[in-house]
C-alpha cells in the first residue's frame, strides 16, 4: 500500500470513527470535560488580568494564548496516551478471546481511528473553552475598556458552561435547563471566589 492510500484509508477510518456511537462517547466526555477546564481557566485570567492591574488586552490575550496552547496540547498529549494503552489492552482481550492475531487488520484500524477521535476532541475542547471568552480582548481600546472586556468575557465563558451543560443534559434525557443551570453556576462561583481572593477586592 502506497503512502497515499495508506493516508486515505486513515481519512476514510477516522471519519467513520465520528459516526461510531462508542468513540463518540469516549470522545464527548472528554470534549466537555477537558472544555469545562479550559472554560474555567478563561474565567480566573479574565478576572485575574483586570483586578491584577494588567494594562491592555493584548497583554492577556498572550496570557490566553499561552494558556491555550498549553490546555489543548496536554489534552491531546495526555489522551493519546490514555487511549494508546486502552486501546492495546481492548485489542488484546478481543486477540484472546478469538484466539488470533488481529495487527493490522480492520479491527486494529478502527481502534486506532478511535483512538485519534478521542485525542482530537479532547484538544478541542479545552481550547475553544479558553479561546471563545477571550474575544472581547481582542477589542479592548476600540470597543471596549478593560473592565467591559473582562465582564464580556465571563459572560461568554458563563455562556459556554451552560451550553455545555445543555449538550450534555439533552444526551442524558435531562431537563436541558436545570442541566445548564448546573454547569453555568461553576462560572459565578468561580468569579466570586477571584473576586475576594487577597487582593481581588481592592
């Protein structure tokens, strides 16, 4: 199999992975839950970045961007991993129980599609929760004081935890609100507790 096919065939296994009821629960969890970290970590930089005195918004916007590149990396990093040993270890029952070597056979390919689903998603996750509430930063000095543009942010970040919790309360068969509900209320509480942190009351 020639280097392209073989890259064709990972596109065409990789694709179906993302239709694969299984993966996308693994995937889900980690989208979510790694996106509710990242979302949080936005909230204490915006609040922390404007009650610390930092002057502009490009100055947190690289805080953010560090931030990001740093959440997103380790939850790929850390998940490829994760899924590398489970994955082996899926394989090796299912090799045990057929008694038969199954490298490089459809079975291995789906694992390791999977695999890269998972790993995807658990990068996107934290780095959409810390990029999203970062915008209003973008335009602080044109539209917005530094001030406004750490209370749009946490708004946006408050936003995106309740939509997490509405995607998570609508698999679950939940009442979407109450589900919502729960995961914004993290937001407040969290910029309650930056808010009096020593320092933050000033």
């Amino acid at each position: 199999m020639s280097r392209l096919d073989r890259l064709t065939e990972e596109v065409r296994e990789t694709r179906a992975a993302f239709g694969d009821e299984e993966v996308m629960s693994i995937s889900r969890r980690y989208f979510v839950g790694n996106g509710f970290d990242g979302t949080m970590t936005s909230i204490g930089v915006a609040v922390s970045s404007y009650l610390s005195g930092v002057p502009d918004g490009a100055t947190v916007l690289m805080i953010i961007a560090g931030a990001a590149v740093g959440l997103g990396t380790s939850g790929i990093w850390s998940v490829w991993e994760i899924e590398r040993a489970e994955k082996q270890a899926e394989l090796k029952r299912i090799e045990d129980a057929m008694l038969q070597d199954l490298e490089k056979t459809e079975v291995e390919e789906r694992k390791h599609a999977g695999r890269r689903v998972n790993a995807f998603m658990s990068g996107l996750g934290p780095t959409l929760g810390i990029l999203i509430p970062a915008i209003p930063f973008a335009f602080e000095g044109v539209f917005f004081t530094m001030f406004q543009a750490a209370a749009i942010s946490v708004t946006l970040a408050t936003s995106l935890l309740f939509l997490f919790g509405v995607y998570m309360g609508s698999i679950s068969k939940q009442t979407w609100y109450k589900a919502g509900f729960r995961m914004g209320l993290a937001g407040v509480v969290v910029t309650v507790i930056n808010l009096f942190l020593p320092g933050g009351a000033q």
